[in-house]
C-alpha cells in the first residue's frame, strides 16, 4: 500500500441545513460555511422570526455582506405562518422553501404552529405555487419517541399534498429512513452528527452538553439506518448539517440550549466518515447532487479537494465550542477553487 494520503474531489458541496444567526454570532460563523459550502439552505428561527419580506430582504443583505467574496450560495426560507397567497407570491423568488416549526418544540419556535389543521390552506397555496415545505418533525410527546409520533403528521400532508415537495428536516429514526420509500413527495435531510453520535455519547456518561440537540440523537438502530441510507446515497436524503451555534454560556449551563455547532468541521468528518466505510464515491451525491434534484438548483461551482490528512478541531470559534473540539479528525480540506 503507498502512503500517499486518500483523495477526493467534491464539486459544490451544499449544506441543506444551516443556522447562520445574527449579528456578531453571524460574523463569527458564516465565514466557516461560506469557506468551504458552495450554499447552504438558512434557517429563519430568529428572533423576530423572518417571516416577513422586509425581514427576509434584510436578513438575505446581511448574510452576502459577510460572505464577501467567498463562492456561496445563500438559499433562503421563511418561518412557516398562515401566510396569504398574495405574500406567498412575494416570498417565491427570494425563497427555497417554508420551514414548519411545531410550537414550543425547539429554540425560537415558540411563534411556529399549534394546530396544523388550521394552516392548511397556507399549505395548499404552498403547493399550488410549487413552494416546498421544510418541517421539524417533532411532537410534544416522549422526548425519545417525538419523531416517530410525528410521522403520520407527514403521511398526512403526503396524502393531501400530492404535488407538494416536503423535506423531513434532520431525521434521527429508523421508521423516518423508511417513509422515504413509501412516498414520492417526502425527502429529508440528515444532519452529521446523527451518524456518528447516539444518545450514550450525549448521556451514558458524563453529561456532553455540545452533544445536546433537537432532535435528541437515538438508539444505534436508528444511526445504523441512517448511516446506511447517506453512504448509499439514497436519492430521497441530502446532507443538512443544522449546525446550531450557542455562545458557550448558553451550552456550558443549567439549561443548556439545544444546537451543535458542526459548520467548520462537517466536510472533512463526512470524508472521513465515508472513507472508514469505503464509500467516497457516493460522498459528491450525499452532499451535492441529490440536493441539485430534489430542489432542481444549479450552485455555483466551487471544487474542494480533501484529503486523509489529520485535522486538530480547535477549542473554540469565537465564544462557540464546535463538536469534536480539540480531537482530531483524520481528512481535511487542502484545497479549494
Ligand atoms: O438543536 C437544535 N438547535 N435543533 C433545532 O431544531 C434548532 C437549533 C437551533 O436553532 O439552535
Ligand atoms: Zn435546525
């Protein structure tokens, strides 16, 4: 066997799942995406939410001064409400897709819906406008049963939406990988710490509060199914890392807030993810190419070259503690253009 390092290439990487925040936080953290993601789809779960088109126009300003001159796409959403098709008409060109926050269910969601049966004509509109529709799968229910009980929530839609594009955002089951094949109109996106992490590693012994997430990471049945569909690169799943930045006194507290922060280190844990299962030719559609189709986008092009050359994470970004801090990760990025 040479010594040479592994090698692989990745044509526009695409984050589908991405919390850049505000402010100070965002000129922390943006930079880390736009470095190494040729786009990423940007969450609205600020406070105030964005859910109007000023807020969005704005927000969207922000975001592109902090990029700078990186290669990144900002694909936008709005924070879901009883939206008439007027202001659904006004959202369709700035926007990727409606992301649905149950009330109550996660940070910054308390202004998302209480009762779905009463937004179904917002949904309708949504449809008709060919607007998809990005959910947060999770019910009030037992913490470790939240996805499960919300999965007839999405067969629901699927049935009465047949023409409507829903993303089961950051599956963490089994029974989620599954819905992916019993219906035409469901996709979803998995984050990368629910492939490598389950609920031992957050709290089977000391407590790792930068582990903590929603929704919570599962049993090692349901990370070996979700493992198995993102190294087989099922069509129906694209890689959203939902990397969640919180300044460290909000993680490291009686408290602690949910969100891992994964931005910086996402690409080259997925190399090596894929490479420790032999599957780096399907990493360019697990993180690329089942997004172009399931959203029929063209990023911009922006090649990164990664290879099986260690990377020390650091301790911190700014005031936010990534996950696999000061550990070492086997790939990194060596180049981009
Ligand atoms: O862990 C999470 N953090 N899950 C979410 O759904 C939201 C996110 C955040 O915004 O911090
Ligand atoms: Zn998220």
């Amino acid at each position: 066997m040479s010594d040479r390092p592994q090698q692989v290439v990745i044509n526009s990487p695409l984050d589908m799942h991405l919390h850049f925040r505000e402010g100070a936080m965002a000129q922390t953290v943006i930079p880390l995406s736009s470095y190494s993601f040729a786009g990423g789809v940007i969450m609205p779960n600020l406070v105030p939410a964005v859910n109007n088109l000023e807020r969005l126009t704005g927000y969207l300003q922000e975001i592109k001064s902090i990029v700078g001159d990186d290669v990144f796409q900002p694909y936008m959403t709005v924070f879901f409400k009883d939206y008439s098709y007027e202001e659904l008409e006004q959202f369709k060109p700035h926007i990727l897709g409606i992301k649905l926050y149950p009330a109550g269910v996660t940070t910054n969601s308390e202004d998302g819906v209480a009762a779905l049966d009463r937004v179904e004509t917002t949904i309708k509109y949504m449809e008709e406008l060919e607007i998809p529709l990005l959910v947060h799968g999770e019910t009030h229910g037992f913490v470790l049963d939240r996805e499960k009980l919300f999965l007839p929530i999405f067969e629901h839609l699927a049935n009465k939406f047949p023409r409507l594009k829903i993303i089961m955002e950051h599956i963490t089951t089994a029974e989620a990988v599954a819905l992916l094949d019993r219906y035409e109109n469901i996709f979803a996106t998995v984050t990368l710490h629910h492939l490598i992490i389950t609920l031992d590693d957050l709290a089977g012994g000391l407590l790792r509060p930068h582990l903590f997430c929603k929704p919570i990471a599962k049993r090692p049945e349901d990370r070996e199914a979700l493992l198995k569909a993102a190294i087989a690169a099922h069509p129906k799943l694209m890689f959203g890392s939902d990397s969640a930045p919180h300044p460290i006194d909000k993680k490291e507290a009686c408290g602690c807030a949910a969100g891992i922060f994964t931005a910086p280190i996402a690409l080259a844990a997925l190399a090596e993810l894929f490479a420790k299962h032999n599957a780096l030719d399907r990493l360019q559609a697990f993180v690329s190419d089942n997004a172009q189709k399931i959203y029929d986008i063209i990023p911009p092009q922006k090649f990164i070259t990664l290879e099986s050359i260690p990377f020390k994470v650091p301790a911190t970004y700014g005031d936010v503690v990534p996950m696999f801090a000061e550990r070492e990760i086997s790939w990194s990025i060596t180049k981009l253009f």
